[in-house]
C-alpha cells in the first residue's frame, strides 16, 4: 500500500500530521532535494505534496522524477499563500500530456 508525503517549513505540514500524511521539514533546496530522492528511492509514496517555494527552488531536480509512474509530485500553497507556481506546473503538466492548454485557455 502506497503512502502520502509532504515536504515543506514547519508552519505548513504541521496540520497534515493529524490526518495520517507523512511529513518531512525542509526549509532550504539542499534538505528538500535530499528529502525527495529518498521518498522517491523508498518507492513508499504514491502522492508527494512539496511546498511552492520548495518546488520552485527545486527546479532542474524535480525534472527527473517526471517520468516516474510515482510517486506524483504536487505543489501546494505554503504558509505565505499560493504563488502560482502549482497553477503553471498544472498547466504546462496538462498541455504536455493532451497538447493543448484545456484547463486555462481563454
């Protein structure tokens, strides 16, 4: 059975605790990098929720594990609120799979 992990500052994962996820403190690139090969190498998780900021920074490092059929890496809104960051990764993520932008188009 697959898990659920969430990588982010203390302020933001603090409340998933409660409902079952597993979760993982990185307030930098370097821990959150570290921190998401090892739950991708567990092969543990199905879902892995990362912090806008985090997966911003993380950039180049995330483009490896696109390919993998899991775990799905998410970006969620972290204590300072949505940055569009996640919004744009799901757009470009839905016009890579279908080949266009049907979620945003105008």
């Amino acid at each position: 059975m697959y898990n659920i992990a969430m990588i982010g500052d203390r302020f933001s994962i603090g409340a998933f605790v409660a409902l079952g996820v597993a979760t993982f403190e990185a307030n930098d690139r370097e821990t959150a990098a570290r921190v998401l090969a090892d739950l991708v190498r567990s092969q543990k998780y199905a879902v892995v929720f990362v912090t806008e900021e985090l997966l911003a920074a993380l950039g180049d490092e995330i483009t490896r594990y696109k390919d993998l059929p899991l775990p799905a890496i998410t970006a969620i809104p972290g204590k300072n609120g949505a940055t569009g960051y996640g919004m744009t990764a799901l757009s470009r993520a839905t016009e890579r799979a279908v080949g266009t932008d049907i979620l945003f188009k105008e």
